[in-house]
C-alpha cells in the first residue's frame, strides 16, 4: 500500500500547472533515484519539456548509462542504498571520457556542512525534497546555460588548439627558412680576416636574431688599395636582410666589373671611386629604383696600403674610432645623413691618415647604443675604455674579446640589436 500511496502523490503532482516546453539546448537527463515512483514523477516533467529521459535504480546503474549514452545533466538523489547520489557524484566527476555533465543532487538536508560536502564532490546544483515542478524546470534551465557556456568554451578552445598547431607548424617552417637565411646572410661575409701585407681587416657580424641588418665587408681594389664598408639597414627580420644581400652585391668583392666603389683605370685594373660619389648613386638608387621605406647608414672607405692613408665617407653610421700606437683615442668623420632619407642629401670624402701600428675601428650603433640593466648606454667613452683594454689582442681574437665585454656590460649575452664592426690594423712597411 505505500508504493500505491506514493503512485497517489505522482498522479496528484501531474495535475499541477507544469512549465511550457521549450526547445531545449541539453539533449539528456539522467534520473536516478531508487524510488521508481520518484523516477517517474521527475521523468513525466522532463519528457513533458522535450528531453530524452533515462532511469536509473542505483548508482552502479546510473554510471552504467553514462559509458553507453552521452548525458547532458543528472539529477541524483543523495540518499540511496548501496552506492549514495555523492558516490556516485565522485565517481562520475572521476571519468576520463573529457564529457562535463551538469549534477543537481536531491536531498531533504538543509545543513551548510553537508551542502559544502556535496559542492566539494563535485555536484553543481541542489535540489530540496519534495521537488515541485517550477523549481526543477529553473534548475534544469540554470544547468542548460551552464553546459551551454562550457560547450561553447569548449568549441573555442578546440578552434584555438587546431589554430595554434597550425601556427606552431608554420613557424617551424619559418624558423627552418630563417635558419637558411641566416647561413645565407653570413655567406655574404666570407672572410672575416684578412691580411694585405701592411695592413690586415677584420670584421664581426652578430644579428640580435635569426638575420639582421647589419653588413660588413671589404673588397681589393688594386696591388696599392683596398676597400671596406659597415652597413646597418632601418629595422630588423627578413625585409632589412633582404636589403643588406642587394647592398652586398653592389660592393661584390668576386664581380669588380659590378662593384660601384670601382672604377677601370685606362691602364688597366680598377682604382677606388670617391666614397662619397658612391653614396650620393646609392641614394639615387634607394630613391628612384628600390621600392622601400628602408634606409641605411653607412662607412665606406679605402685604404692605400703605402701611404696608411684612409678615405672616407659617413652617412649618419657612428663615427670611426682611430687606436694610435701611442695609446690616445681619435674620432674622426663628418657625420652626414643616412642613405634613403632625402634626395638632397650629400657627402663628402674625409681623410684618416693612419701610421704603423694604429687601428682603425667602425663600430655599428648597436655596440654604441648598448644598454645595461641600470639603462647606461656604453657610448663612445666606454667603447674606448674597451679598445684600451685590449690593446695587445688583433684579429678575430680581438672581436672575440670585445663580444664577451659587450655582454658583460650588457649582462646578457642575447644583445637587443645587431652588432658589427669593421677594424683596420695598420702595421706599416715591413723591413
């Protein structure tokens, strides 16, 4: 007779007034109660508003149905025998299938204690015996919006994943090119170091990333002279890299015929042409030819090897720094705009007359402009103090000295721009 009394309640409960039906965003509701006249009072509402609506007597049931059929939300009840509606709460947040399920718990219990054990579990929502039908509706409809926002979220995250695997694989292909860039611009620099009997060249070429701007190098001219250059190129990355490989080939050490600094003698051979005559054609060139926002700054020169006499021409790159064998520290050069800016621009050739045993050092702005942690910049006076420092030291060994100093300085060895520079050892004639 009390199951039939139960049987009563349900029949009475369906005559209340029940939610309208609504096209509902969860598709599945799990009801698990071991009262099946429970069950089914809960399940006439659900069917009533749209759902697909499964049964379970226990908690063992219930996670049965969840590994058969995707469940959108469960409505347990918390006392059960067996395994109780928090159990199974435990057991189903436990599942390794990635699916979310909204858990609503039924329960007579009001305590805060009891009510904090069940959030801890893992359940979303309660429900308090005995259910009336308004309340279960907003409850189900408060679970649809939450398992509305966490598919969405969901949905995105996958778009972001597949978006970031694609961006992932794409910068490995990038990264590999820039690698071979890298390679090729250092091809561009051949031979750091030289010797031309009386006078010997080095240079050092250090991107701050996989390729720069910057562009040292040094050509023959005749038995009597040689040619040298220090470029930085506006900006960094593969568009400023792009400019120093053109600029490379119009300075071509193997193609004397193609090199601007190079004029034919009527005797035969090349002599030197005025460095800056050669700047005043590349700013034509930028200007009229090369479609670019770019610029650059520029050293060009070329030293007679008998007399140490250097001409030069500087177009807004930072000023040489002459080393006399006796120990004191020049600068020398004029300054002058940079090459690209503006085609008024002019230049004119300055002389640095070098004697035996004098160096002759061009340095790109990012060794001038290097910054510390404190926000110092090195500047000329600390570059001279470095030059001081190592004095005895010629050659790649020289550079190699100066690179970690710089990274001293700079207390790190990743420098935030590209570093360069072009030395002129001149030991004079030899006996």
């Amino acid at each position: 007779m009390r199951e039939g009394q139960v049987v009563a309640k349900s029949t009475a409960a369906t005559r209340l007034p029940i939610p309208e039906a609504v096209s509902p965003t969860a598709q599945s509701v799990l009801v698990v109660d071991d009262s099946r006249a429970q069950r089914r009072i809960l399940s006439s509402y659900l069917g009533r508003w749209g759902y697909r609506v499964f049964e379970a007597a226990s908690g063992a049931e219930a996670l049965a149905l969840c590994d058969a059929h995707p469940i959108d939300l469960i409505v347990s009840d918390w006392m059960m025998p067996g395994m109780t509606g928090l159990e199974f709460c435990e057991h189903f947040r436990g599942r390794e299938d990635g699916r979310f399920g909204y858990f609503i718990l039924l329960t007579s219990k009001s305590e805060k204690v009891e009510i904090a054990r069940g959030l801890d579990v893992g359940a979303d929502d309660f429900l308090t015996k005995p259910v009336t039908a308004t309340e279960l509706r907003a409850r189900i409809r408060a679970g649809e919006r939450i398992l509305h926002m966490e598919r969405e979220l969901t949905q995105k995250n996958r778009i972001i994943s597949r978006t970031l695997d694609q961006i992932s694989k794409l910068y490995e292909v990038l990264d590999r090119d820039l690698l071979e860039a890298r390679r090729l611009q250092q091809s561009l620099v051949p031979e750091r170091h030289h010797e031309f009997g009386t006078a010997e060249i080095s240079l050092l070429l250090r991107p701050s990333g996989r390729v720069g701007g910057d562009l040292v190098g040094f050509f023959p001219i005749n038995e009597n002279a040689f040619g040298f250059y220090s470029i930085d190129v506006s900006g960094h990355g593969i568009a400023a890299a792009l400019m120093t490989a053109r600029l490379a080939g119009h300075f071509s050490g193997s193609s004397t015929s193609q090199n601007l600094a190079l004029k034919p003698r009527k005797r035969g051979g090349f002599a030197a042409r005025s460095p800056a005559a050669v700047a005043l054609h590349l700013n034509t060139l930028m200007l009229r030819e090369m479609e670019t926002d770019h610029y650059f700054t520029m050293l060009l020169g070329h030293l007679d090897l008998t007399s140490g006499c250097a001409v030069m021409a500087q177009c807004g790159h930072p000023h040489p720094i002459i080393h006399r064998a006796g120990g004191r520290i020049e600068q020398a050069g004029t300054g002058g705009l940079p090459v690209g800016l503006i085609s008024a621009a002019l230049w004119q050739d300055f002389e640095v007359q070098l004697d035996p045993g004098d160096r002759l050092l061009m340095p790109s702005d990012g060794i001038t402009e290097l910054h510390n942690s404190r926000g110092a910049m090195l500047d000329d006076e600390g570059l001279s103090d470095l030059l001081r420092r190592n004095r005895t030291l010629t050659g790649p060994a020289f550079f190699e000295a100066l690179t970690w100093d710089l990274g001293v300085f700079a207390e790190d060895e990743d420098f935030p721009d590209d570093v360069s520079a072009v030395l002129l050892d001149f030991n004079g004639l030899r006996a």
